[in-house]
C-alpha cells in the first residue's frame, strides 16, 4: 500500500464546479503539501500545513482553498473549477527531522476542468 | 522568477552511456539539493541529495556535484540504462524557508537500448 494516498486519481469536471481532491498519509509526517505539475512549469507548491492546526499559502494558492482534517488527512478543494485549474496533483508529506527536508509523494491526481 | 532551473528540457542517451543532467539556481541561501524521478503516472520519487557543505555524493550509478560558486548542480547516471528513462527534477531548499523545496521544470532523460 501507497504511503501517501491521493484519491480520485483522475477526475474530469465541468468550469465551476466544486471539486475536492484527497490526501491521506501514514507515514505519520507533520508536514504535508499540495503540489501541482504543469508542462514545462514543473511542480509549484499550492498550499502547505506543518501541523492540524498551522495552514500556509504557496506559491499559486488563488483558487483553491485547504482543510487539514487530522495529521494523517490533508485535502485541497477548488471552489469554483476554471479550465486553467486543468493539472496533475500531488500530495506529499516530509518529516522536518530529516536532513534537507526529503518530501514524499503520492501517485497524483488528474483533474480535467471542461 | 525562476529560482531553480533546468534548461534542458529532454535529453537523449544511448544505453551504457552517461547521462548529465543539470541544474542551475540563483538563490544564493540554497543549502540542501535534492534530485527526484518520476515515471509516467506515478510521483516523483526521491533520488539523490547533496548538503552544500559537500561538492559530490554518490549512490551506486548516481553521482551529483554541486558547484557553489557557479550555482550549478548536475546528477550524472552512469551506466545508462533503459529504465532511467523518467523525468528528472531538481530541488533547492534552506533553512530560512522552513525547508520549502522549490523545484525545477524538469528534464525528461530517454535512454535508448
């Protein structure tokens, strides 16, 4: 089994929908992160929580919007879904204990804004 | 702006060969590099890091050198083999940014049989 679950892996949706994409881990890291992956763009950090209760914007938060349900659960949700949201999305999770901060992903998730 | 850059988007190699990738940043704070590879419908995972307290760390076939002074990193695989073929990231991170990873666009390496 994964460590770091992301579901639904793949998702097509209409502009303006909600749409809420899901993260748990058990790794049993503090830290997780919403990352998504753009060609030719590489991975850009959207959100990121160092614990339940400690929320943080990244570098492209507009848009989109994060709940920390428990250590192990982190999701991210677009209020209202805009074609250009259209990207591959990555959880991931790190233990700041470690040397430099190695971040752990999980497998992604495919969100098609039509 | 980007801080970590990888210039070369893909790169071919033949089998056995080395392959080069490299990576420049312009944050001189950078103090830990990271290397990852991620397949087709999978995350990237964690290859390869450096301190730059260090100017080269090896594991096995990947070697990554870290040149401070020219802001340069580059991961050399050596041999080459077909299941490298992946796309390669690099990451930069300090200590002042809690440790946040900033990342490169990624070269996508083809090793060809």
């Amino acid at each position: 089994d994964a460590d770091v679950t992301q579901t639904p892996r793949n998702r097509i949706t209409k502009t303006g929908k909600r749409i809420m994409l899901e993260c748990s881990q058990t790794k049993g890291h503090d830290r997780m992160y919403w990352y998504r992956q753009d060609p030719g763009l590489g991975l850009r950090l959207i959100y990121y929580s160092f614990d339940v209760k400690d929320i943080n914007k990244g570098e492209i938060s507009d848009g989109y919007s994060v709940s920390r349900q428990a250590q192990a659960k982190f999701s991210l949700s677009l209020e209202s879904a805009i074609p250009n949201q259209t990207a591959l999305y990555f959880c991931a999770t790190s233990d700041p204990r470690g040397t430099g901060n190695t971040i752990y992903f999980g497998e992604g998730s495919w969100l098609t804004v039509v | 702006d980007q801080q970590v850059k990888q210039n070369s988007p893909s790169l071919s190699v033949q089998e056995g060969r080395i392959s080069i990738l490299n990576c420049d940043y312009t944050n001189s704070m950078f103090d830990y590099f990271l290397w990852y590879k991620k397949y087709p419908a999978e995350g990237p995972t964690f290859l390869i890091s450096i301190s730059s307290i260090k100017d080269k760390n090896e594991d096995g076939r990947f070697t990554v050198f870290l040149n401070k002074s020219a802001k340069h990193l580059s991961l050399h695989i050596v041999p080459s083999q077909p299941g490298d073929s992946a796309v390669y990231f690099c990451a930069a991170s300090f200590s002042g940014s809690a440790r946040q990873l900033t990342f490169g666009s990624g070269t996508q390496l083809t090793v060809l049989p």
